[in-house]
C-alpha cells in the first residue's frame, strides 16, 4: 500500500481519537462548572439565627456603611453566670461604643444586672431586635447588607441587662416580665422545697434589684409588675404606654421636673435630671453667699474614666458660655469653671453662671450650654447639658433664699 492511499484513512482516525480527546476534556471542565454552582455555601456565607435557647453569645454586626445606626453588638441567646465576663472579653477586642441589640429569652437574674452595669460602665445604648445577615464564623462578624433586625423579645432577666443603656428605645411588645424563679422549681410548682435560705435570698435579691432599677433612672414599679407575673404563666409584654412611664425608654429627650434638696449648713439646690441622645446628667442649681452668685453643677448618669472625663470637661467648658432661654427671648453669661471633683454619685463639674441671678433663673424655662467651636465627640457632650426647667418655680426662689454659706 502507498503512503498517499494511507493517508485519507488515518487521518480519519486521527481526527476521531482528537475528537474523543476534546469531548472527555469537555465533559471535565463541565463536571468542575458544574460543582462549583452546586457546591453549598462556603460558612462566611453562612446565614445567621442564632438559637436563642443557648448562652448569650455577642457578635459584631453591620452593613459596612459609617453612620450612626450602621454598626451594633448583637447579644442573642440565654444570659448564664459567665456572660458578664464573656462580654467584658468581646469588648477586649476593640469593639465599643456602639448600640447593643438584644434578643434573649432571659436567664439569670443576677448576671443580667452585672451585664447591665457593664453596658452602663462603656456608654452603650440598648434596643431589642434579632440581628440576621451572613456571618463569618472567624470573627462572630455579621454582614447585614442583605438582612437587618427583624423583631426580636427581651423577657424576664433580659429586661435588666437592657435597663443598663445609657439611651434606650423599644417598642409595644418587645420586653417582657415575669418573676424570677428556679426553673427546676416550677416543674412541680405546688412542692415544698423552698428553705429559709431560699427565702432570704429571694429578698436579698428584691433588695439588689430595686437599687439596681433606680440606679438605672427607670421606675421600680417595674418590679412590682414583674413580681406579679408567675413563671408558669406567659411573660407579661409591656404596653408601649408602660414603657414610656416606667421610664424603660429614653430615646427621646427629657428633662424631669425639678427637685429640691437640703446642701451644705442650711443651704439648699434644685435638681433637674435630663437626657438626651448623647448623655444623661443630674443638673444643680444654687448660689454661694447670696442671690447675685449662680452656680450649676453636673453630674453625668454614666461611669466614666475621671482623667478622660475631666480633661473633656476641662476643654468644653474653656471660654464657654450658658443660654437662659424664656419667654422673652435668650440671654447669654459667661460660665468659670469653679471645680471638677468626685462626688458620691459620680464626678461632679461646677461652673459658676457669671453675671446671671437666682431671678434669672427663675424666669427662663431652659438652658443650653454654647458648643459652637468644638469637635463632634464634645459638641455631642455638650448637647447632653441641655435642659429644661420644668415645674415649680417657686422652688427657685426658695433655693434664693438659702444660699450656701
């Protein structure tokens, strides 16, 4: 056979195994298409629903934009013994300053507090929501581009971890009340097993409690609707009505009627506790000798470090002036910074209003501290000075009449 008569025929035969070589090449690089599309999601795009029924655990959580809103601490599940100390280490990791969104069903009543205390200590504000997105398991970060808060419940001990926010919002039907109880203990709520010492320590904690609840600016009577509420019942959820009166939500500015309270040998002040978005402060206001010499004292409601806090104070009130605003229109006094020491309740600023009388006061219904000049961080602590005077002005004058000596 010649070589031209062979070549028509292997060349067919070339061309088939080519051919055979092209299509298993095609079937392997479909295959890998293939199992990439059905391959399941990789865990950092895993969808988050925590199981609120397990420890509390904290997690990061925003949508990567920078406003205010944009970022929060999601604290889901059961708050034990050892969450106070699990949350002291996740703020370890540089992550404060935010808004802590709890869903929890409860849990232990004394830790709540201690949990409370803590969000109190950094400045937090609390809410309820359940946080959902995609989580990336390596930092307990959540990704809320595609998620958010849906509705989320704050019952039973929860409710006293969420007291501790410096501004707290919620709405009709999110926290709930309940007594506290052993949950052994109501499987079989008509035995006898409480002891003496479990009575004790019942009061002992009813005790804690309302100091706690106070110490928080809400109303104790939240106690009393707890108490009533027996743990083999539902949860009670609070009326939004309920929230605003107990003083649970502090989301909106106020500033409560004024007090008057006895100071030093035979002097006395008048006290207005107000807050805002930014901060809540315990305002004071006297005269030192006579009427003609005007002081205001403030106290914030929230720890903070004294060396921070008063070289802040020290620079806002720096060639600062006060607002007395009334019917009449404003009037601006020159503020001196008298003192910045700690006082029973925390560290105490005092400024004396330098040309402006007991009767100044007497007439204006607010007063605002000028932040005109100053950065973000003290203009917004500044805000937080702000506050009305309501009530009765008659106190005014009796403060007038009893200046400290």
């Amino acid at each position: 056979m010649s070589l031209m008569s062979f070549m028509p025929g292997a060349c067919i035969e070339a061309r088939a195994a080519t051919g055979r070589r092209m299509a298993g090449l095609l079937s392997i690089l479909l295959a890998v298409a293939v199992a990439l599309l059905c391959e399941p999601p990789a865990a950092a795009e895993e969808m988050f629903n925590y199981d609120a029924s397990k420890p509390m655990h904290f997690f990061r959580a925003g949508d990567g934009g920078n406003c205010n809103g944009c970022s929060w601490i999601a604290a889901e599940g059961t708050i034990q013994r050892d969450t106070p100390e699990v949350f002291r280490q996740f703020l370890a990791k540089g992550w404060s300053g935010y808004e802590i969104a709890f869903n929890s069903p409860g849990g232990d009543p004394a830790a709540a507090m201690r949990l409370g205390e803590i969000i109190r200590e950094q400045n937090l504000h609390t809410s309820v929501g359940k946080t959902i997105g995609r989580l990336d398991p390596e930092d307990d970060r959540i990704n809320t581009v595609d998620g958010g808060q849906d509705p989320g419940h704050c019952a039973s001990a929860c409710v006293w971890a969420f007291l501790g926010g410096v501004r707290r919002a919620a709405k009709e039907g999110e926290l709930g009340v309940q007594q506290f109880h052993d949950p052994e203990a109501i499987k079989e709520p008509k035995a006898k097993t409480a002891s003496a010492i479990d009575r004790a320590a019942d009061q002992s904690m009813i005790g804690a409690l309302i100091t706690y609840v106070m110490r928080m600016d809400a109303n104790p009577k939240l106690i009393g609707l707890a108490a009533a509420e027996t743990p083999w019942r539902e949860v009670r959820w609070l009326k939004l009505q309920e929230i605003v009166d107990l003083g649970i939500d502090t989301s909106k500015d106020y500033s409560s009627p004024m007090t008057i309270e006895p100071f030093g040998a035979g002097g006395s002040y008048v006290e207005i506790i107000s807050r805002t978005t930014f901060a809540s402060f315990r305002h004071r206001l006297y005269c030192r000798g006579d009427a003609s010499n005007v002081y205001l004292a403030m106290i914030p409601n929230s720890k903070y470090d004294s060396r921070t806090f008063e070289a802040t104070m020290r620079g806002i009130m720096a060639e600062r002036s006060v607002d007395l605003i009334s019917d009449s229109g404003k009037r601006s006094f020159p503020l001196k910074l008298a003192a910045i020491e700690s006082a029973p309740l925390g560290i105490q600023t005092s400024v004396q209003i330098v040309g402006a009388t007991m009767a100044d006061l007497q007439t204006a219904k607010r007063i605002e501290i000028a932040y005109d000049g100053l950065g973000k961080v003290d203009s917004e602590m500044v805000m937080g000075l702000q506050f009305d005077l309501a009530g009765d002005r008659r106190k005014i004058g009796i403060v007038a009449r009893s200046c400290v000596k």
